[in-house]
C-alpha cells in the first residue's frame, strides 16, 4: 500500500523583468550591510553597559565615543532614523554619566 501524493500544477515561470531582478540584487546588499551595521551597534551598546557595571571609566568613555560615531554612521546611511540613533546615544549617554559623574568611593 504506497500513498500517492497529489500533485500540485507547476509553477508559471517567473518574468524577467530587469528592474525587478536590478532591485532583488540591491536589496540583498544593502539587507547584508545593514544587518552588519545593526550588529556592530548591538555589540558596542553592550560593551558600554558591561564597562558602565564594572564602573571602569577609561573604558566607558572611549566606547561611548566609538558607539556614538557608530550610531551617526549608521543615520548617514539610513540604516537607523534620526530619532532612533538620538534616543540610543542619549540612554548610553545617561548611563555613562552616572557612573562617570559619580563621586569616588572612599
């Protein structure tokens, strides 16, 4: 006793239309490179919050340099709206403030 499948009519083939072939190839770059750009935000916002925990100042100050200059990036290219980047930069901002603003522990 086999089962026989039933089977489903074929697929039309698909146009080849160039802009539409031309926009699929942009968009798979730009999808790879803006992925990549998330990530590396992603990654920096952590290394801050780990370094603002351990309360190391050196380290926090030079991260929160470089996940800022990230984050501008990132707009210029349209990876992240303004508004976004800004809200980011400004909770990064408060955190590393707290710890660097704090007075020292005697």
């Amino acid at each position: 006793m086999t089962t026989r499948r039933k089977e489903l009519p074929a697929k039309a083939a698909k146009k080849k239309n160039l802009s539409a072939i031309k926009r699929t190839r942009q968009t798979g770059k730009r999808n790879l490179r803006n992925s990549a750009v998330r990530s590396r935000i992603k990654t920096l916002s952590k290394k801050v919050e780990e370094a603002a925990a351990q309360k190391n100042k050196e380290q926090l100050g030079k991260l929160l340099r470089d996940i800022t200059k990230a984050i501008q990036s990132a707009v210029s290219k349209g990876v992240l709206h303004k508004n976004t980047a800004s809200r980011k930069v400004s909770r990064l901002s408060r955190l590393a403030n707290t710890v660097l603003n704090a007075p020292a522990a005697s």
